[in-house]
C-alpha cells in the first residue's frame, strides 16, 4: 500500500497551511483550495448517518460514489476561484464534498494504484518535476498536469507504441472533475494527497514528462492482467 502524506499546503513560506484531511472543517479546506492554489472549486453530495450507515445525500440506493459526486447537471457553472464564494457555498452545506473541476488550472491523468506507484518510482529515479498526486479508497492515483492533457494523451500513448485502449490510463480534462482531499467516499474513506500541494510544486508539470513512465507502468499492468 503506498504511503500517503497527511497534509497539504504551502512549505516554506508564511502562507497558511491547508488543514490536515482528518478532522477539520470541509468549508476552511474549500476556501484555502480557491485562495491559495487559485484552484476552482464546487461542492457535491454529503453523507448522512442512517441507522448507523452513512448514506449519500442524493438518496440514490447504489450510489457509485457516495458524498463524492455532484449535486446539480449544471456543476460547471457554479464552480468557483473566489474564497469568498467557496466559503459561501460550504457555508450552506459545509459537509459537501469538495469537488475540482479539471480542464481550467489543471488536467488529471488518472491510474490504478499499482501503475502509479511504479511510474512516480521511475518519475523519482528520473528527477521527473511532479505536481501533486492524489490517491482515491478505490486504490487510483490521479496526476495532476497542465490543462490541454487530456487532448494529448491518446497521440502520445500511440507514439510510444501501445493502442490507448489497452492502457487503464483515464485523462480527465475540461467537462469533467475529480474528488479533492478530504472528501470521503461513504465507508470506502477519504481521498488523501500522496504528493501534497506546496510551494515548489506549483508550477504544474506538462503531460509529456509524465507520459513515457505511466505508459510503461500502465502496459507492464496490462501484460500482468492478460498472463493471468
């Protein structure tokens, strides 16, 4: 099981820190997401606790993401860079998932946990500038990169010699989003940083230095998978 760092925020600077993911407040962690990451945010669902079970707001009996998705078809529009409007919305619901819309300040090359792990020890070897990295209770890690990946990364998989659609490598660009730390997936439990945001990583990295390690990870899976 990789091991994840247990907070996110700004080193090395007199910049506050995000809170830590377990206990603290969705609504401190949403506005600091917007003012000091200038990363648009929205809220999604929420748990509730129903006869000792913890239930997604949107009552849905097989919610596939429950507390962790949005509440609303129009989620693009009520997405937010302002502080003050995040904190006005989780105000409102201040246990709402938080919820970050790729395709703006980022893309997010998503992957299972197995080929994260080997393609960030290769990126490590190789003095691959990394951005942060996310992992999901449902055991995928998620890259973040320049906005523009997701339009790229099909070409570049093929130009490395592998169909795309042999690879579990999901770009998610503008029209989609992804669960941020601290948000919990019913029972499933919390998104956590594996690599927080901090200041030296700010600057986010282009999808091609990314692309070659998560490839060659992502095709050394798909070779397991089919020698089973």
């Amino acid at each position: 099981m990789f091991l994840v760092e247990e907070t996110i925020g700004v080193t090395g600077t007199d910049t506050p820190q995000i809170p830590q993911q377990r206990g603290t407040q969705l609504l401190d962690t949403a506005v600091r997401y917007a003012e000091e990451r200038h990363w648009d945010v929205f809220p999604g669902t929420w748990l509730r606790a129903e006869d000792g079970v913890e239930r997604c707001s949107c009552e849905a009996t097989e919610c596939p993401a429950p507390g962790a998705h949005p509440t609303r078809t129009d989620w693009a529009g009520q997405a937010t860079g302002s502080a003050t409007a995040a904190r006005r919305l989780w105000a409102k619901q201040p246990r709402a998932a938080i919820l970050l819309p790729t395709g703006r300040t980022f893309d997010v090359l998503e992957v299972s946990e197995t080929a994260g792990c080997l393609a960030l020890a290769r990126m490590e070897r190789m003095a691959v500038p990394l951005g942060p990295i996310a992992c999901t209770p449902d055991r995928r890690m998620l890259f973040f990169v320049l906005p523009g990946a997701a339009a790229k990364v099909m070409d570049l998989v093929r130009k490395l010699g592998l169909p795309p659609q042999t690879l579990d490598l999901v770009a998610r660009g503008e029209g989609d989003y992804v669960a941020a730390p601290p948000t919990r997936f019913g029972s499933r439990g919390p998104v956590q940083w594996a690599r927080r945001p901090t200041a030296a990583n700010r600057w986010l990295p282009d999808v091609e230095e990314l692309i070659s390690p998560l490839v060659y990870a992502c095709g050394r899976e798909a070779a397991a998978t089919r020698g089973r």
